[in-house]
C-alpha cells in the first residue's frame, strides 16, 4: 500500500484489543509494526475499566492503590479537563454509566441514578506522588485513555524508524508524515459532510450516536450529565477536534459535546493548537477560530 506518494512501501494491520480495533498503517517492517500492536495492548490493560486486572479495575474494586507512571499521566490529565470544566467533563461517572445498558438498550431509573449520583465528584480524587484514594467513588479513562494510546503507538513508530503513517483506533485518527484527508461524517450516518487536509496532526469525532439507543421516544447516548446521570441535551450531534495530542483531541471531543456549540467553541479557541468542527441537530455547521468552511472543505486559516 502506498500512502500520498510515499517512495517507501507501507503495510496495515487490523487488530481487535479488548474493547477497541486498531489499525495502524506504517512505512516499516513487520516487526516494527507487531511492536506498535503490543505497545497498545500494555497501555489497554492498564486503563480499562473492562479489563479485571487492569489498574483501573483494581484502583476502582480497592479504592486506594500506588498506581504506575503511565496511568497517573492519563488519570493527571484527565483531572485537569475535570477542573478546567468545573466537573462538566467528569470522570467519576462510573457508577452512573454502568447502569445504562447498550447492548440491551436498557437504561436505568431515575431512582437507580439517584442512588449513585453521591459517589459522582472528581474533586474528591487525591493523588500523594504514586497513591491514588479515590475516597468511595470510581473512575473510567474511556474519554482520553485510546487517544493516548494512540499518542504512544506512534512514538514507537517514529523511534523505530518509521516516517509516514496513520493510526486509526475507532475512529480516534493519528497521521503522521505525509499530509493526511480526514472525512467529517454526518452524524448517525455514513455520509460525508466535509473533508479536512492535515499533517502530523490527530482528528477525533464524537457524538451523540456513537453509542445510543431509543426507549419510549427518548434518545439515551453516552455522553451523560455529571449534574444529574442523564444524558446531554444542547444543540450539537457531533463534534470533531484537531490538534497535535490524540490523548487531548479525544478528551476535548467529550468536553465539547458536554458543554455545547457555543460554550465548547469558546472553551476551543482558548486551547492553543487545537481547533473543532461543530454539528447541531439540525446539520448546521461552525468551526473554531482557526479554521474556516470552503464549501464541503474544512481548512486551516
């Protein structure tokens, strides 16, 4: 396969990794690229709270432990977003997003919710150098944790001698080398609304039907109120950012389908080196400071 004109040849894998697909392209050998695939599972069975043995499940199950360097980097910067929101994007929301279900597309009670709403807080988090006291509450990383992961794939990429590339862990895309065409998607659908053309530079889409099902004519999605364990309700279906992290991409896609059109742009042109495009419900369009819509293009202004 032979990416934007590249005089090298590159090679592409698909794997699945416990609860994410990663495919990474790169302009190296085989065992070059078997390496990034391991990379990736490390960092997996540290920071998912699907994994058992994985510190999050061990820190969430103990509420106290000393945890490694690389969880605390993750669980450092995912606090920051926590306070740079006021607890809108909040990582605590756990033992809330566990009681909707949907694979059975069940979601909870208002009581049930109710019942765990006190154990939601991020503030109530302390980190003394490697011990972590989650005092009776539980986090998950799933906002930030395959962001990073792609982050970490392509550092051992380019150490290893690789150029050009491109990962790509479910729909969370890192591209690195040549120029890269990223398609912007209509939300709950496959039709592309824009393009976007970028170099080193990670792009990361969310919405509100990346996971969502319908019960008694209400929609229930992923992307929940720290306030009251319900779903969002503002104006925007779906938001990409771009920017130089996969790690802050993926978070601030979150913060920004959490905070709205208006108020997430704000929050993204006071965030150096990042820009977003934001879709409402109805399929109107904006983009952040740094860019600009050219008919079905998004550029860099």
């Amino acid at each position: 396969m032979l990416l934007c004109g590249c005089k090298k040849e590159q090679i592409k894998n698909t794997k699945e990794c416990l609860d994410t697909t990663y495919s990474i392209t790169a302009d190296c050998d085989e065992k070059t690229l078997n390496g990034a695939f391991e990379v990736c599972l490390e960092s997996e069975k540290l920071l998912t709270q699907n994994y058992p043995d994985s510190e999050i499940s061990m820190l969430n199950a103990h509420d106290t432990m000393e945890l490694s360097r690389e969880t605390l980097d993750v669980l450092s910067l995912a606090l920051y977003y926590c306070q740079a929101t006021g607890g809108k994007y909040d990582i605590t929301l756990e033992p809330i997003s566990s009681l909707y279900n949907f694979e059975e597309q069940a979601a909870p009670t208002e009581e049930q919710i109710k019942k765990k709403l006190y154990k939601v807080g991020y503030d109530r988090i302390e980190i003394k150098g490697k011990l972590v006291d989650l005092h009776n509450t539980e986090i998950e990383l799933s906002s930030i944790k395959t962001g990073y992961i792609a982050d970490k794939a392509v550092r051992y990429l380019k150490q290893n001698g690789a150029k050009n590339g491109v990962v790509d862990f479910n729909g969370n895309v890192l591209a690195f080398g040549r120029a890269y065409s990223f398609e912007i998607k209509k939300p709950g659908s496959f039709d592309t609304m824009f393009t976007v053309k970028f170099e080193n530079k990670s792009a990361v889409t969310n919405s509100i039907y990346r996971h969502y099902f319908k019960e008694n004519g209400v929609t229930y999605h992923h992307i929940l109120n720290s306030s009251t364990g319900m779903p969002v309700d503002n104006d925007l279906a779906g938001v990409t950012v771009l920017g130089e992290s996969a790690a802050e991409c993926d978070v601030l896609s979150t913060v920004c389908m959490i905070l709205g059109e208006e108020t997430a742009k704000s929050f993204i042109n006071q965030t150096p080196k990042y820009e977003a495009v934001f879709i409402k419900k109805d399929n109107t369009a904006s983009v952040s400071d740094g860019l600009k819509i050219k008919g079905k293009k998004i550029v860099y202004k």
